[in-house]
C-alpha cells in the first residue's frame, strides 16, 4: 500500500509536460500560417547560418587591408572577390554583416527601452508630464533625424568607433517608439481589468508591470523588430556620407568605399553587389517579421495562435 502511494505521489510531482507539448505544436503552427513571419525568420537564418559557414571557410583577417590582391574578381580562391584595398570580400561581409545588425540590435533595444519607459510614465500619469514628454517627442520627430546625427557625428574628433556610432544612432531610436506606444497606453488604460486593478489598491507600478506591460509585449517586440530595422539604416546612412569606423568592415562603410573609389563607373560589380544583396536580404526579413509581429499584435487582423 505504502509502495502504491509513494509511486502515485512521485507521478503527481512529475512537470506536465503535456502542456508545454501542446502550446510548443500551437506556436509551431501559428508560425506555419503566419507566412510573413515564416519567410521573415527564413531570410534572417539564411543570413545567420552564410555568417556561421564563413567564419568556417574563410580568415576573418583577411577583412582588413592588404590581406589578397587588390581587385581581384570572383574565383574559387577568392568567392566575392577583393577590393582596392586589398581586402577578401567575402571576409568583408561575414564580418562586416554581425557588425552592422549589432548597431542596431543595441540602438533598438536602447531606443525601444527608454521610449517604452517614457510613453508609460506619459500616458499613465498624464498631466503636465504628459504635456511635456508629448512636446518634446513632437519637436524631436519635426526635426529631420538625419541632420541631427550627421551633425553629432562630425563633432566627434578622431572619428566614431563601432560603440560610438551605436550610442548615436540611439540618440534618437526612442521617438517613435515613445509616440506609438503612449497611444497604446493611452487606450489600454481604460480598460476594465486596468480599472479594477486601480480599486483592488495596486499603485502606479505595480498596474504597469502586472496589467499593461504583459498585454503590450506583442505590440513591443514588432516595436523593436522596426527600431532595429531603422536603426541599421540610420547607421549605413551616416557612414555611406564618411561619417562611420573607417576601421571596421561594416556594410555601410563598404559602400562608402565603394563610391569613394568610383567602383561601378569602373566596372568592378562584385565590389557593390554583395553588400547591396545582403543589405536587401536583411531588411526583406526584418520587414516581414515585424508584419508579422504586427498581425500577432493586433486583435483586428490576428488569426488563432
């Protein structure tokens, strides 16, 4: 009897897995018919996985300087060819492409962060915070982002280094992410749980982090997914203009080299086509991811998870 009772209450102590089985296939299939979202992941893995096998076949060394033969085209020694500068492209991008999606990896999530933590304290509170904060978001949105970066960016003495240009282009990564999200809040605020959670006792905070963040969460990572996406192209903006780490091997500097060395006047295509292609494939995924983040998000276009 004690044998049968210890063995039942071992079965009852097990995890049911059962459940995360269930909601594992749920997602799975959600994926499946979310096409934007399914080809969004495909195109970032596919970029994810020519880094990988490049950092297997080829010397990240061979990115800098004087590595190969200058100019060379593309042959089964050299697969994208070399530069002026006597660079392996191939090493170029397998480098330069982590580079330049960790610019704006980090300014998105900084950009996305502050502004998240700005449009609650302005749509939650109101009053004269609210007035101010809104303000200054409509001010910073008139001003065209571009010359302001371009203008912190020349103040820099010595030129910017990877870190440097990431906390730039942050600089102003938290505008709109402030202005979309307070209007969330603004509307979400109102509802019957958020009220009822007010005349249960629960402070400011504490309503924040236990009634509206989780209900956000969809609606904050396509938030990111576009921060990130305009973020990179802030970046590549400024340093396809001479504004970026003339040292590192980013995409955007690689373009700058490129029309700096008058490279598709003098036919040397394998030089501008591999980052333009990469760049292409990284900004086809984000956008369909963040569409489908987007559908996951929004109750009036979302199909069952």
């Amino acid at each position: 009897m004690s044998i049968a009772l210890s063995e039942q209450a071992a079965r009852d102590q097990r995890p049911d897995r059962t459940g995360w089985v269930a909601s594992a296939i749920s997602i799975r299939g959600y994926i499946g018919r979310n096409r934007p979202l399914l080809v969004g992941f495909i195109f970032l893995f596919a970029l994810v996985l020519f880094i990988g096998i490049g950092h297997l076949t080829v010397d990240t060394e061979a990115a800098r300087p004087l590595s190969v033969r200058t100019l060379q085209p593309p042959s089964w020694e050299l697969p994208f060819g070399s530069d002026k500068q006597g660079r392996n492209l191939y090493a170029v991008m397998v480098v330069g492409t982590p580079l330049t999606f960790r610019i704006g990896l980090i300014a998105g999530i900084l950009g996305v962060t502050f502004g998240t933590i700005v449009a609650f304290i302005s749509a939650y509170y109101g009053g004269i915070v609210d007035d101010v904060i809104k303000v200054l978001i409509d001010i910073g949105l008139t001003i065209p982002g571009l010359v302001i970066l371009i203008t912190i960016a020349m103040k820099v003495h010595g030129g910017l280094t990877v870190n440097q240009m990431t906390f730039v282009v942050a600089i102003l990564a938290w505008l709109y992410p402030a202005r979309t999200i307070r209007s969330q809040v603004l509307t979400l605020k109102q509802r019957g749980f958020v009220q009822i959670a007010r005349l249960s006792g629960m402070r400011g905070p504490e309503v924040i982090v236990r009634e509206l963040l989780p209900n956000l969460l969809p609606y904050l990572v396509g938030s990111l997914v576009s921060s990130i996406g305009a973020a990179v192209l802030a970046a590549i903006g400024l340093e396809v203009l001479g504004l970026g780490p003339f040292e590192a091997p980013t995409l955007g500097m690689t373009i700058y080299w490129v029309s700096y060395n008058a490279a598709i006047i003098n036919g040397w295509w394998w030089w501008w086509v591999p980052p333009i292609v990469v760049i292409a494939i990284l900004f086809t995924g984000l956008f369909l991811v963040a569409v489908g983040l987007d559908e996951l998000a929004n109750p009036r276009i979302r199909t069952r998870v």
